[in-house]
C-alpha cells in the first residue's frame, strides 16, 4: 500500500510545482498518506534535486506538445504569452490522463470554453470549435458509434479565418459571415468541409 | 486489480533469454520515417515498433479497449512481409504498484499471434499513478527504487507476462534525472538480481546508460563490468541533446562518439544479443535526414559486423 502512496507523491513532486512547494517549507508535515520511514526520507531529499526539476521540464514539454500539435491554429490565435497563461491554469486542473494527443487537446478545448476572459478573444470561440470537431471526427471510434459528421457556427468568413492563422498571421477585420461549417469524415480519414450560408 | 496473480512462484519462471535469432542491426519506427522504411530496408534487418502509437487505448472497462489504427496496422504488415518486427511497449507501466494492466498485456499477445514477434520489451520504470477515478500519467519513466521490494512487485507480472506471450520478454534499463536515495542494491547488481529471478532479459539502452553517467557522474564502463551481458538481447542507441544543465535521452541527433565506444566494449561481451537498433524521434528526422540516417545505420553494421556473427536469415 505505500508503495502506492510512495509512487502517487513522486509523481506529485514532478507535475505538482505547489505540492512540491509545500513540501520544501513544511517538510514531513506536507506529507499525508502511509508511507514508511525510508520512503519519508527519500521524498523529503527529492524535494531539493534539480533533476526534479528537469523530470518536470520533461513533463511539461509533454503536455505543450500535445497542445502544439493537436490545436495549431488555437495556439497560433491566443499567441505565446497567452497561451502559457491558460496551460499554467489548464495543468493545474486537469491531469495529464494518458499519452494520448487528442484527450488532452479536447480537454483543453472544454477548459477555454469554461474561461470567459480567453473566449472574448475575436475569433477564438469560432476557432476552438472548429479545431475540437476537427479532433472528435478524427478520434479513434468504435464502429458506427459516434458521429461522422458536425456543424460549427461561424460569425466570420472562415475561409478567410482559417487561411490567415494557417499561414500563422493574424487575423484582422475578417469580414462577417453568418454561416455553418459541415465536416464530414471520409473513408480515407480525411475531412470534408461545406460551408453553408445562414439564411437571414 | 490484483497485483499478484494466483499460483505464482519463482519456480514457475522458465529461462527463455537464449536462442533468440541474430538479427542485427534495427531501426526504431516513427511516422515520418515510412518513406525511408519503404525505400531503404537493406539498411536495417528488423524494424521496432513503440505498439502504443498503432492503437488507441480507450482506458480500463471499455470494449474493445484498444481500437487499432488500422492503415498503420496494414503497413506493419507490409513491414512483417520483408524483416521482422519488433515490439517496445511504452503503455505498459510495468512498475506502477497500484495496478498491473493485463489487458496491455492480452492486446500484445493478440498481436504476437498476428505478427510472430521474436521477442518483446518494455521499461523498468512507472509513468502511470493512482489519484482518485483516473490515473495520472506522468509521460515520463520515472525511476524504481533499486530494493527487493520492487522485485517482489515485478516478479509475478513478469511470470505472468513470459505466461501469455511465450517469447523472450526484456526490460530496458532506465534513463533518470533524480535516483531514490538510499537503495538497497545497486543498478547493475539490481538489474542482474530481475533477471535471475523473473526469467526476464535486458534491452541495454546504451544511450540511457550513457546519460545517466553524466548527469550523475557515474563510471559507464564500471556498470557494463558489473552487469551480466549474456542477459542483453537487445541494445539500443539514440542521440541527445543539452537543457538546463542537463544532458538529455531526446533522441534528437545522431549517436554521439561515448555510445559508439560504449558500443563497441559491449558487443563482444553479449553472447546472447539479438539486435541493436536506432531510436529517433520522428520530429528530428527531416533534420537528421536520410544521408545521415543511412550512415548511421551502416556505422550500427560495422560494429555488429566486428563482433557479431552474420545476421541470421529470419523466415518470414
């Protein structure tokens, strides 16, 4: 059973920069859970090790990575300082579940949208839709249990959205559009988009 | 879950880190990488393969669990059809003490059955912890303490795994940044002690083992001293890079000249190797590019040439 423990408070010194804060000032007392006497001393000295440090480096560049390459045109919208704002909040939420790019991604989608200031951002609720549906359509199914085709909404002309922030611009005064993006996923894996105007 | 399956015993253990064929020189898959597979298979005798990234694992409880990415899957069939493959497991979490994944485990075997692998490996190290309804992964090998406690947890799950995929099964020693203080044994001796007693071979990961020596300032050569190589089957090279003080198992680079002689001391003492093989993140590869990648490997079939038989011709 401490073993457990032991394993689940290593792992909290490595992706856990408060945990492993508490426990640099609080010692001992930061430490709850059965652990036995070596496994107390052996976290109390890795608390100091720089190559904690670097190991949660490594964890973080992990989880960026997923980001990066899942959510392209996400990142390119919210920019390099605002990014990092919301994954500092986002990694302290939501733990890292498996090595798998889109859980993480999609979970990163649901946090934006919980996150009223980054959603008044022009475009990005537009933008972390399209790129979440990209991802659900594209997800790992089991036979015909989830849908092959969804719609977004879109407020601006998303040909125009799109082309700027995949050629990594950004987006200024795209023009309004009122219409629906239809993705429909093909045989091959690939996605088909239609866009549809909204009638008036 | 159970860590401990019912009727295990050290004895039930049988040795099958022998008789593995000579395969020779390997090179570890990446997506960006299948045009040089394609193109270049006179290059390497087998290719590796990280199972993990061929199918997504839905989590405990689903059904099916694993749901394979099935063009990939087609292409490693196409892969099987030339030189053999080979499985190095990343999904496996073999260290994790709250829970042992049998069903990683069956998934594997299903695959044997399928792609007649001559052996198969994973790390000694956890990357999976408990923490309420989920698990959290840390997508970093973080380091087992080197006591008996951790053969105890290992040795059944190694029983039982040598039980459901009857091939030689190797543990790669660790790449770490920090160490458990205070550990009852020491690497080489430890690792000597899992395979003695589990029945389980080493892929020696000579980069890891390599990084290790110099972020700790520990003596290499002193630990391939001490090791018993006849339990080596496979060994791996890979390049890294710098960060912070650090030097890193990034898989970034060419192999540097330390590993290379590492390579060569190690070679000759390996009665029982099977193979030597590449890794290389498939993000460095357009960097890398196919020139060098190329003569990477045909520097991996000097030194396997040097003190190795000819690789063996593997049906197919």
């Amino acid at each position: 059973m401490s073993q457990q423990v032991f394993q689940r408070l290593v792992a909290r010194l490595v992706v856990d920069p408060d945990f492993r804060d508490l426990v640099r000032s609080m010692g001992s007392a930061a430490i709850d859970g059965e652990l036995t006497d070596l496994e107390r001393r052996r976290l109390l000295a890795l608390v100091d090790d720089p190559g904690v440090t670097i190991t949660k480096t490594l964890h973080k560049g992990f989880r960026l990575g997923k980001i990066l390459s899942m959510l392209p045109l996400t990142c390119q919208l919210l920019g390099g300082k605002r990014l990092g704002r919301e994954l500092r909040v986002f990694w302290r939420v939501y733990a890292s579940r498996s090595f798998y790019y889109i859980d993480e991604a999609v979970a990163f989608c649901s946090f934006l949208e919980t996150r009223p200031a980054a959603m008044r951002l022009s475009y990005l609720p537009e933008i972390v839709a399209y790129e979440r549906t990209r991802l659900e359509l594209q997800r790992p199914r089991l036979g015909d249990s989830q849908a092959t085709s969804r719609e977004i909404s879109f407020n601006h002309d998303p040909e125009i959205l799109l082309t700027t922030l995949a050629r990594k611009s950004r987006p200024h005064r795209i023009p309004a559009r009122r219409c629906t993006l239809s993705g429909t996923l093909e045989s091959d894996g690939s996605i088909q988009w239609v866009i549809a105007d909204t009638a008036h | 879950m159970s860590t401990q399956p019912a009727g295990y015993s050290a004895s039930t253990v049988i040795a099958t880190t022998t008789n593995v064929p000579k395969l020779g020189i390997g090179l570890a898959y990446q997506g960006p990488m299948r045009p040089f597979i394609e193109e270049s298979n006179d290059c390497f005798n087998y290719v590796e393969v990280v199972p993990d990234i061929l199918w997504t694992d839905l989590g405990p409880g689903q059904e099916p669990r694993y749901v394979e990415d099935q063009p990939s899957v087609d292409f490693m069939r196409e892969v099987r059809s030339k030189v053999p493959l080979i499985p190095h497991a990343i999904g496996l979490s073999i260290g994790s003490a709250h829970r042992f994944n049998r069903d990683h485990v069956t998934q594997l075997a299903r695959w044997h059955e399928q792609f007649h692998f001559p052996w198969h490996s994973d790390h000694f190290s956890y990357n999976l912890v408990e923490n309420g309804w989920a698990d959290i992964n840390v997508g970093v090998t973080l380091p087992l303490p080197h006591d008996s406690e951790t053969l105890d947890l290992l040795a059944p799950r190694i029983a039982e795994i040598r039980s459901m995929i009857p091939i030689p099964f190797l543990l790669e020693n660790n790449v770490y940044y920090f160490n458990m203080p205070e550990q009852e044994m020491e690497e080489a001796i430890f690792l000597n002690r899992l395979c003695q007693t589990t029945g389980c071979g080493l892929l020696l990961d000579l980069h890891n083992l390599y990084v290790n020596s110099r972020n700790a300032g520990t003596d290499a050569l002193a630990f391939l001293d001490r090791l018993d190589l006849d339990k080596v089957i496979e060994i791996h090279v890979a390049g890294g890079m710098e960060m912070d003080g650090f030097y890193l198992d990034a898989h970034s680079g060419t192999t540097p000249a330390e590993v290379w002689k590492l390579l060569d001391f190690t070679l000759p003492r390996c009665t029982n190797l099977g193979g030597v093989t590449f890794e290389l993140f498939g993000s460095w590869f357009s960097e890398v590019g196919e020139e060098r990648l190329r003569r990477e490997l045909h520097i991996m079939r000097e030194y396997w040439s040097r003190h190795q038989p000819e690789p063996e011709r593997v049906s197919l």
